[in-house]
C-alpha cells in the first residue's frame, strides 16, 4: 500500500489522484474554466485517470476481496472506494460535457420588487444558470435590464422575443353578437381576466367603480379564479359588498381560451391595474380583438399601449387615478371612434410563427459552426 505513495507505483498514483480527479473537478467547478475546450480537458483527464488507477490495481496486485457479502463484517477497500468515486466523477464530466455540446437557452421572468422574489437559494441557482446558458431571451426590454441589474447576466447574450398571441382565435367579433352569446345587458361593461391574486389589483378595480357612482350605468365583469384563489376570491367579493357595488360586480370562474374572445369582444374596455407583470398577455389578446386596455406601467404594457389611441397607461396605481381614467374613456370617449384596427395592429407582430421563428431563429444561430460566421464575414 505505501509503494502507491511513494514507491515506484506513485507517479501513477498521484497522476489518478491530481490529473484524474482534482484538476478535471476544478475546471468544472469554476465558470472561467467551464468552457467547451475546459470540459473536453477535464474529460481527457478523467478517462486517463481510470485507465491509470486500472494499471495500478493490476500491476501492484491489489484485488478486491473476492468473499460473500457479509454487512457484520466486510468494509469496502479503498480501491473501491475510489472506483466509487471515479465513477461518479465520471458520470459527473458526461453530464457536463453533453450540456457544453448541447447549447441551452433559458426564457426568463424576473421578480421587480423585492417582495416578490424568491428565496435566496433560487437566486443564486438562477444567477448560476444565467451565466452557464449560451443564450437567454427575455419578454420584453424591462425584462432584459433587470437581467443584467440583478443578476449580472450579460447583455450581449439576451435576446428579447414577445409572447406570442393566437391571432386566428383572438380577433374582433360584432360586440352585441357577442354580448347576446353572454346573454349580457346593455351597459358599460369593464371586464379583468387573469389569476385572482394580490398583486393583480383587482381591489383597486373595485374602488374604481365604486367611485364612478351610478352613472353611467357600468358593470365589471372579473373573469379567472379556481379553488386555489379561494381566500382572495372571498375577499374581493366582501369588498364589493362593502363598496355597494355588489350588484354590478360579477365573478366568473376561469372560462375555456376558446371563449375568452367572446369576452373580449363584449367589453367596452380591459383593465389590468396590476402591481406586476412579466408581460400581461391577456392585454395583447384584448388588443387582438379589438378591445381597447387600460393598465398599469409594467411589463410589457409600454409597447403594448398608445395613450389615447389603444387605451390608457396608469401613471400611478391608484383607485382615483383609475377612476379618471376609466371615465375618460367610458363617459367621455376619449379614445378615437372604432379603434379595433389600431387596437389589433399594435400586436400584429406577436402572432405565434413569428415568435416561434425568432426562437427557432435562437437555436439556429448556437447551431450554427464557430467558423461560419468568420467565413461570411470573409466573403
């Protein structure tokens, strides 16, 4: 056993110990060294590590006890133990050489407030795998620059693709048809659809039209919500109670996407006044269809929204500024006369083949030979 240190077995030795093992798990350990031309060196050196430590057992006449299993007293030898770890370590630098191989592109949501991030084990997880993805694309350029504040993530790999909206199902439908298919009245009608959570500001819609009084007559029609938003559901329905409103404040469980245009082309107007967005897809399928949005100054809504032409951006996320808001465009036909085609031409480009062919678009450009672009560049 001392001739594996230093007899005439240690350079072998040593060589499985240092070349096979230690250096192959510090090049993964580390990002600077995690490269393609890293990861291939450390697996060089892992599998001539095995083939060594192999040399060894068999020159120096080590063997593995070849006895029955009996767990009261058999203790696994330390060539064993190092086959064990060899393995593993091993099987470690397969996965990590296929994933330099295979390039990885991660989408992403970023948190914008601090109580709505998550535990400080993701973050570092998530920062890690910002910097180990070849490419990152984010929904909007909001999205992008807390990437980069945040998480340190660099600018040049992040790729900015939109959600992308089913233009063939979310399209303008005749408003009374669709109110009729409802079985809807005449009124005003302010519609939300989305997640019946906190941050969604469905409590301020509320103290919205309680603060528009009884004229107009307007309804609100709040569309979303399972079992699992029991607690918030039960509270904005007692809000609404409170606020008197309760009679032109209906809630309506989560309805099939099919149906949603139906929804959209019988409101006079969507209001999201969330606290958060990542994006606020539901405000580009009403836009789809012709229905014109108000909403608050997140995610997307910036590119989304052309004050006084789409709809209405809130300046601050307020009930009275919601409330002046909602009158401009429902008492005092603030925005131009049949705004559908202008509504639905600001998300003409997010229609889904041509999302999908910036993503494919992504993919291509990792598949793509190192030496391409330096040949095209040439030429």
């Amino acid at each position: 056993f001392l001739q594996l240190f230093a007899g005439q077995y240690a350079p072998f030795f040593w060589f499985y110990i240092i070349g096979g093992m230690v250096i192959p798990g510090l090049i993964i350990l580390f990002p600077q060294t995690r490269t393609f031309a890293g990861v291939v060196v450390a697996a060089l050196l892992a599998v001539s590590g095995m083939w060594v430590e192999r040399f060894i057992i068999v020159v120096a006449g080590l063997r593995v006890p070849l006895m029955p299993y009996e767990p009261a007293s058999y203790f696994p030898t330390w060539v064993e133990w190092s086959v064990m770890a060899g393995a593993f370590a091993m099987f470690a630098l397969v996965i990590a050489l296929v994933s330099k191989l295979v390039p990885v592109v991660s989408i992403w949501e970023v948190a914008e407030q601090y109580e709505e991030r998550e535990t400080e084990t993701r973050l570092q997880v998530e920062q890690e795998i910002m910097r180990f993805a070849d490419r990152l694309v984010a929904c909007n350029p909001l999205e992008k620059r807390q990437m980069v504040k945040l998480y340190g993530a660099d600018p040049n790999k992040i790729e900015v693709i939109p959600c992308g909206v089913d233009l063939r199902l979310f399209h303008p439908l005749p408003k009374s048809w669709a109110r009729w298919a409802l079985g809807l009245n005449g009124a005003k009608l302010v519609l939300y659809v989305g997640r019946i959570e906190p941050e969604k500001g469905i409590d301020l819609l509320l103290q919205a039209i309680a603060l528009m009084g009884a004229r107009p007559e307007v309804e609100l029609l709040v569309v979303g919500g399972d079992e699992a938003d029991g607690e918030e559901m039960v509270r904005l329905r007692q809000l609404s109670r409170e606020l008197g409103i309760a009679p032109r404040a209906r809630f309506q469980s989560a309805v099939d996407q099919a149906l949603l245009p139906l929804y959209y082309g019988s409101a006079d107007v969507l209001v999201l006044p969330s606290r958060y967005e990542t994006f606020g897809l539901v405000a580009a399928e009403a836009l789809a269809c012709g229905t014109p949005v108000i909403a608050s100054r997140v995610g997307a809504m910036d590119n989304l929204i052309l004050p006084g032409r789409t709809g209405f951006l809130m300046e601050e996320t307020s009930s009275d500024h919601l409330a002046h808001l909602l009158h401009r465009l429902l008492v005092e036909g603030a925005l131009p006369p049949q705004p559908q085609a202008l509504c639905r031409s600001m998300v003409a480009g997010l229609d889904w083949p041509r999302v999908a062919e910036k993503i494919v678009a992504e993919y291509s450009r990792l598949l793509k030979p190192p030496l391409a672009d330096a040949d095209e560049a040439l030429v």
